[in-house]
C-alpha cells in the first residue's frame, strides 16, 4: 500500500516483504524477510530482531529499541537513528546514522556512507570498521576492529582505536586524548589535534603528519 500502516501488538511477524508508505510499529518485530520499504518513515519501538539478510529502505529509519540479529542488515535513507544497542552480523548505512547509544557490535563488517554523528561516548566493535563519510561529535569514540579505514575526517571528543588504522583523509581532531593501540597507517598528507596523541604501535606512511597536541608520546617506530 501507499498509506501509513501501524502494527500495536506484543510481536509482530513478517515473513514476507513489505511495501507501505509508513511504517510504525509498536511492539517487538521478527524479521524473516529480505526487504522492508517505505516511501516515508520507519519508526520501531519494540526490539527489532532479523533471522536472514535484510534490506530497509524508506525516508527516515528510527530505532528505539535493541536491533538484534546474526545477518547482514542493510540500511537505504537519507537519516538513520539509532536509540539503543545494535548486534548484528553486518552492518551497512547508506545514508546519516545519528548514534544515541553506546554500542553497535557486529562480527562481520560496518561500512558507514553517510555522516556518522554520535551523541554520547560510543563503542563501535567489528572485524573491520570503514568510515566512508564525516565522523563527528563532542563525546569519546571507541574502535575496536582487526582494521579501521578513515576515508574523511573525524572531528570528535576523544578517540580510542583498538584496531590498526589505515587513514585515506587529511584530519583527525578531538578536544580531548587521541590513543592508537594498532599500527597506524596513512595514505595521503594528515593532521593529528589532540589534548593528547598516544601511539602504542608503529607508525607508517609515506607522507607528512603533523601533530598538533600538548603532548604526543610515541611507544613503537615511527616511519613516514
């Protein structure tokens, strides 16, 4: 249909794909379908939990409960929001994510295409990390990844990487302490602003860096 449809119930099923103008839905929802669209907005207020491969698409998608699954969950709009915690298998944005929680977990891949906005200290685990757009926020940001790949810059609070990093942009900046626990990669010429800039791994590129900070200590080889 082309109309708003609203679901108030205590679960709600779907095991084939839907099609609506709108969607609310009031109540938990199991997903054993491919696809869910919408011409307009998606707004879950129960727990979303996926059993296979899933693609959403509509204007708005707007989770205000834990989304949970095992498989890859694909996300199609100008403005994803995320209220609660996220585990899925993978994960894929295509579009802004605004992050109202404090963790998004996968065991595969999360691929961000759009501006990642946080609005609180947030921990982001996966097998690998890739920021293809903007990273910003005031608060701490946590990586922990086997690689984290930066392709634009990153302007938040306070950054922790647990993970190697490769960066293909030109900034990074915080307010506050910047930690690379992983090797520390970088592609082109970069800018490093921190209260703090700590490298617990090598450093390597064949470019300029630049570190702006009060205090930079660097524990392992540095050659760039």
């Amino acid at each position: 249909g082309n109309n708003k449809l609203t679901l108030d119930a205590k679960v709600t099923t779907v095991n084939q794909p839907v099609t609506v103008g709108e969607l609310v839905v009031n109540s938990d929802i199991q997903v054993n379908t491919d696809a869910i669209a919408t011409t307009g907005e998606q707004s879950y207020f129960g727990t979303y939990v996926q059993q296979q491969d899933v693609t959403l698409t509509g204007s708005n998608l707007i989770f205000n409960n834990t989304v949970m699954g095992d498989q890859s969950l694909t996300l199609n709009s100008s403005t994803v929001t995320v209220n609660q915690p996220v585990t899925v298998g993978e994960l894929v944005v295509n579009g802004d994510i605004q992050v109202n929680t404090n963790a998004i977990a996968t065991t595969g891949e999360q691929s961000y295409f759009g501006t990642f906005v946080q609005q609180q200290d947030v921990t982001l685990t996966g097998s690998n990390l890739i920021f293809n757009n903007p990273v910003v926020g005031n608060n701490k940001l946590t990586l922990d990844a086997k690689v984290t790949t930066v392709n634009q810059p990153v302007t938040v609070g306070e950054l922790v990487v647990n993970s190697d990093i490769q960066v293909n942009t030109d900034a990074i900046a915080t307010t506050g302490e910047q930690s690379y626990f992983g090797t520390y990669v970088q592609q082109q010429d970069v800018t490093l602003t921190g209260s703090n800039l700590i490298f617990n791994n090598t450093v390597m590129g064949d470019q300029s860096l630049t570190l702006n900070s009060s205090t930079v200590t660097v524990n392992q080889p540095v050659t760039v």
